[in-house]
C-alpha cells in the first residue's frame, strides 16, 4: 500500500479523470460490456451516487468506486450496490481497490446501510465478508458472481434490482 494514498469523496473536477481510469481500468477486461464509464456518468445525472470515492496518489486520481441505492423484491430497505470500481491498469495490484472498498464499506455503514451487494469475481470480494447468499439473486446473473454482505438486520430474500442507470450503453446525453 502506498503511504501517500488518500481515499477521498468525489469532487466535481474528477469527473474527467473517473471517466478516463474507469475506460482504462476495464479496457482489457474481457467479461466487460465496456459501459462502466457511462453507468458511472448516468448514476451521476440520476443523483444517484449515495457514495462516490476517488483513489489519489501524489495528487493524481488512480481509482474509483461506487455505491448506489438498490431495490429488493422483499422491501428490505438500506441496501446498496458496490460498483463500479475501477484503477488505472499501472496502479492495479498495489492495494488501491481493496482501500477504495473497505472505506467505502465502512461509509456506508456510517449512514445506516443495512447491507450491500454486488456482482464480481467470484474470489475476489470474499476477502471483505461477502457471500453468495442463498435466496437472494439478480436476474440473469449466476450465483456465483453474485454477492452479498449484511450490516444488519436479516439477510433479504428474493432478487436484487440495481440503478436502472446500470442499463446504460452509452454516453448520457
């Protein structure tokens, strides 16, 4: 981890640089669609943004993550989903992502987030306590990528419906 990293809220003069490191964070991925940048831009436009952070080091925004609001079929409420994160391809490997997810976590919690959920790699976001949980899904989504973790209260049941902003395919206009 770098000892100058500060993992801070969005500021409106990142905007360019959130975009650019998201395209270039999801570039070569090959399970990306390649929207992100435009999912990003659209939770944006929709004031849906509840948490946006931004990764700098020496001044300079490496990496990016965002929570927003989800919908669950059983009315649980004070859920929210995790995504997109993005680090520039340089950067990647070095501990920014997970900072930029336990600080987030944590902010959610500090606003009374009930739990969170996500879809990602099947390994990865273990480390931080989610689980695939049993009887809680995203349509179309397999299992195994889909995560949960719960703040408090009971784990929700039925499905998960993310920001309609997560349809985007294109820029906002």
């Amino acid at each position: 981890m770098h000892s100058s990293l500060v993992i801070r809220p969005e500021m409106p003069g990142d905007v360019e640089a959130i975009t650019a490191l998201t395209i270039a964070a999801f570039a070569t991925l090959e399970v990306s669609n390649h929207t992100a940048q435009f999912v990003i831009e659209a939770l944006r436009n929709a004031g849906a943004l509840t948490i946006s952070l931004v990764a700098e080091l020496d001044g300079r925004v490496v990496g990016h993550i965002a929570f927003s609001p989800v919908v669950m079929s059983d009315g649980t409420a004070g859920w929210y989903g995790l995504g997109p994160v993005s680090v520039l391809p340089d950067f990647q490997r070095q501990g920014i992502g997970k900072a930029l997810i336990r600080e987030g976590l944590e902010r959610l919690q500090a606003i009374g987030a009930t739990g969170c959920c996500l879809v990602g790699h099947p390994e990865y976001y273990r480390q931080f306590g989610f689980v695939n949980p049993e009887g809680l899904g995203h349509e179309g989504v397999p299992p195994e990528v889909f995560f949960a973790l719960v703040f408090d209260g009971p784990e929700p049941t039925g499905t998960v419906s993310f920001h309609e902003a997560f349809m985007v395919s294109g820029p906002c206009g």
